[in-house]
C-alpha cells in the first residue's frame, strides 16, 4: 500500500474515533449528570468506537498491521469491550439500579435498552465461544461461524442501540460512526481472507 493511502486510512480511522469522544465531551447534557453516569456513558462510547477496529482486526485489514499481531490485538480489544461494557453497566446500575434491573429482564420501556441488552449479551457470549473453543474442541469452521454470527448481532445491536438514543453524543459524529462500524463489518466479511 502506498504511503499516503496508508497516512489516509489512518487519519481517517484517528477522526473517527477522536471526534465523536470529543463532541461527546462539549454536550451541556453533563451539566446536570453525576460523574459515575458521565463514565458510564464515555465507556459506551468508546466500546462503540471499538467496535470500529474488531472487525477490521480480526480479517488483517489495517494497514501497517500484520496476521499474527492483528490477531493478538483482535483478542485484546475483544477483552477491553467486555470490560467497557460491564462499566458501562455498572456505572448505569448505581446511578438507576431499577432501570438497570428492567432493561436487563426486558421490562424497560425504552427501545434503546433492549438494543442495548441484546448487544451485551451477544458480546458475553462471542467471548464464552473464545474461551471455550479448544476446551470443547469446537470444529475451526463451527468456530467462524458462531463467532462471525455473535460479531454481526453486536454490531448491528449496538448501533441500533446508540441510534435511539438522544443523549450526550452530537449526532453528525454519532451517525458517521455509527456508518464506519457498520461498514467495517461489511467490509472485514465480504473480504475475508482465510
């Protein structure tokens, strides 16, 4: 890859994932929130910009980036969602634990919740099917498939999710991002390399 396609997939990638964090931190939403709940919502955010980067990862599609090392970050990212998305849920269950309790029976009335919920436990799950594969000796193939299945539900779901919601995101960015981490799915599977 040339140089200044490589400077620009970068730079690109960089924008994406700085600009929403920072519009995000400009919303006079935070005036009247508590800290806990600011957390909770830039950990959402940055679980969403994440979500950008997994796919790409997992198929070697970032420029500089080589098979093994993309793998090994792929799993580490893959780790750091989870742990985002359990402070994101925590930070959210001390500030409203009934809210937290609802969305998680499906009882909440609000939409964006039960997005939310179906992502997380997508998540949770993609991340048991990692842990477990060579303990039940799962074939390479079922593997993909079951992993790549998880990957698509918690991307779509979580963009589903931070749609809904009219929150402390500026929405030019939100929905760019939103298209970026959509895309990157589209992408990284329609140009999988074995």
């Amino acid at each position: 890859m040339p140089r200044y396609q490589f400077l620009f997939v970068w730079l690109c990638l960089f924008l994406v994932s700085v600009l929403p964090v920072i519009a995000a931190g400009f919303s006079p939403l935070l005036a009247w929130r508590q800290p806990i709940y600011i957390s909770a919502g830039f950990t959402g955010i940055l679980a969403l910009v994440l979500l950008v980067f997994q796919p790409l990862l997992a198929y070697t599609h970032l420029p500089g980036i080589y098979r093994l090392r993309s793998k090994h970050i792929h799993r580490i990212v893959g780790g750091s969602l989870i742990l985002l998305v359990l402070m994101h849920v925590v930070g959210l269950w001390i500030t409203s634990p009934p809210d937290v309790v609802d969305a998680l029976l499906f009882r909440s009335p609000t939409l964006f919740s039960v997005w939310g919920v179906i992502a997380m436990w997508a998540l949770f799950v993609s991340g048991l099917v990692v842990a477990v594969q060579r303990r039940i000796s799962l074939r390479v193939s079922t593997w993909r498939l079951l992993h790549r299945t998880f990957g698509a539900i918690i991307v779509v779901s979580s963009v589903v999710h931070v749609l809904l919601i009219d929150g402390t995101m500026e929405n030019v960015s939100k929905y760019v991002l939103c298209f970026v981490v959509l895309f990157a799915l589209v992408f990284s599977y329609k140009n999988t390399r074995t």
